[in-house]
C-alpha cells in the first residue's frame, strides 16, 4: 500500500501506465519504469522523446494525464506527497545548465533549499552545512562567496551539485549534466558524480545524451522511444535490442567509440 511515508523497502521510483499528452501530442502512452535503490541509472533517447517531461513528472512539476508515480514508495500523484513536500525533502535536482540564482552567491544558493524546508536552524549552521555540501562536490571554499558569473561552466555545474545535496536526498536527478563541458570537464563530473553516489549511498535518475557517461558510471540504461520505455537494463543487453534508435545510438561510430573506450571491469 502507498502512503505519505518513505518506505524504506520500495524501489526508488516506480512509474506506471504514465500517459503525457499536450495538446494532441501524445509523448507518453502506458509508459512503465521501475528506478532501483542505490544504482545510477542513465536516461537516453532521441530528442523530443520526453526525457525532461518523464523527470518533471517524477519530480511533480508537470500532473500527468494518466498513470502512476511512487518516488520512495510514497504516491506522487497524491495531495498528502504535494502538501508534506516529503519527495521534494528527499530529492534534488540538477537541471540543464545549473539553474542558480545569479544574484546570489554560491553559498547563498546552497542555503536556499535549507532555509526553505528547515526556517528553524541557525544561520551559522546553515552557512557550515552549505560549505560541507560545496566541499564535497570539489570546490574550493572560495568558491562559496562567489557569484555564478564568477564561476566557469563546470563549476558552475558542481555549485549546482552542492545545493542538490543540500538536504542529503536519497535521490538524485541530473538533466544532462556533462553538456557543455569539454571531455575532461565532462570525465572529472562524471567521476564526481559516481564519487558522491558511492560515498552517500544515493539513488541517481541521470539524463544524457554522453556515451561516455553511460558507459563509465551508469549501472543500467533505460531507452524512450515511441512514448514509452523501450527497455531499462545493463548496457550489454540493451546495446543487443532490436530497434532501430538503438542500434544507430549504440552501433554508430559514436557508439563504437564509447565502447572502445569503457573501462574495463575490475
Ligand atoms: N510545456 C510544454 N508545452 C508543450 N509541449 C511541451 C512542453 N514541454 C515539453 N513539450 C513537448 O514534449 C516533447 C518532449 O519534450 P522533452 O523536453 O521532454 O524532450 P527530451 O527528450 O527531454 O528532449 P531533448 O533531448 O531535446 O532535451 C517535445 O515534443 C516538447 O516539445
């Protein structure tokens, strides 16, 4: 039964039946996706295929037409999940290209999400929490007095990092985290990225288009393609599924050059 409390024992998020329509564009039709605990798994598929709609739902940005979404067993789609803010509490969110608050400083947006859900703590340990979560994303402690102008593209990102941590979610939503970086900037975020997931334990709902980035950190792979999910498992299986997207993505000289370049297991 699903009920306004994280169950400790449910998948990370388990989407059923979703239908997102706007207008007469149908992007989803009886989409199903089950995300497991403690894995990173990697979102891909064409443009427009709905990637960004999918998480925004998931993250109860956007109600959709149909379905169901429980995100830590607890009903998404319900008034108690809306009105308690408990999914928001154990979520963050990178979105494409950072979102911060350019007025304010680095540390200042780190604090946003703790003064939001936390208005009774301490300003002292507001500013010591945001610096811990600015640290662990690998800035430096200048990095929390400056502006986001101050700072380069991939800072920027790793400053948007911090603040998704701030509340130490249990899950993790990142919306093409190495676009834009170059390919060392993009291997370094990546790394940080499976760092962090290690480290804390954290649930990680990744959309790419980087290869690369699947197949260096994600431990399966879910494809949206004609409105739905396609399949979601480990790359091997689903670099051998028959469909065209897929065999282009994966089997094209991107695609080969990605698997060239994987690491190999330990
Ligand atoms: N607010 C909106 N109003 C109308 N149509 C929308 C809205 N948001 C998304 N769409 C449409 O839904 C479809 C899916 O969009 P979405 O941004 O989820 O795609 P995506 O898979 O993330 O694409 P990309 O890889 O290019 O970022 C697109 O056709 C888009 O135009």
């Amino acid at each position: 039964m699903v009920s306004a409390a994280i169950d400790e024992q449910a998948p990370a998020i388990r989407v059923r039946s979703l239908v997102n329509a706007f207008g007469d564009q149908v992007v989803h039709q009886d989409l199903d996706l089950e995300v497991r605990r403690g894995e990173i798994i990697g979102v891909v598929g064409g443009s427009g295929t709905g990637k960004s709609v999918l998480m925004r739902a998931i993250l109860g940005l956007r109600t959709p037409q149909g379905g169901e979404i429980e995100v830590l067993g607890v009903d998404a789609l319900s008034d108690a999940a809306r009105d308690t803010g408990l999914i928001q509490r154990n979520t963050g969110v990178l979105f494409q290209g950072g979102a911060l608050f350019s007025s304010l400083t680095v540390a200042e947006n780190v604090s946003v999400p703790l003064k939001e859900h936390y208005p009774g703590l301490p300003p002292d340990m507001v500013h010591d929490l945001a610096m811990l979560k600015i640290r662990m994303s690998g800035l430096g402690e200048d990095a929390g007095g400056k502006l986001p102008s101050q700072l380069s593209g991939g800072m920027r990102k790793r400053a948007g990092i911090a603040r998704a941590l701030a509340l130490d979610p249990a899950l993790l939503f990142l919306d093409e985290p190495t676009a834009g970086l170059d390919p060392i900037g993009a291997a370094a975020f990546d790394e940080l990225i499976r760092t962090l997931q290690r480290a804390l334990g954290l649930t990680v709902f990744l959309i790419t288009h980087d290869l690369d980035t699947l197949y260096s950190i994600c431990d399966r792979v879910a494809v949206l393609a004609d409105r739905r999910v396609l399949v979601a498992a480990p790359l091997p299986e689903v670099e051998r599924f028959d469909h065209p997207w897929v065999q282009e993505y994966f089997h094209g000289p991107r695609g080969r050059a990605a698997q060239a370049a994987k690491p190999k297991e330990a």
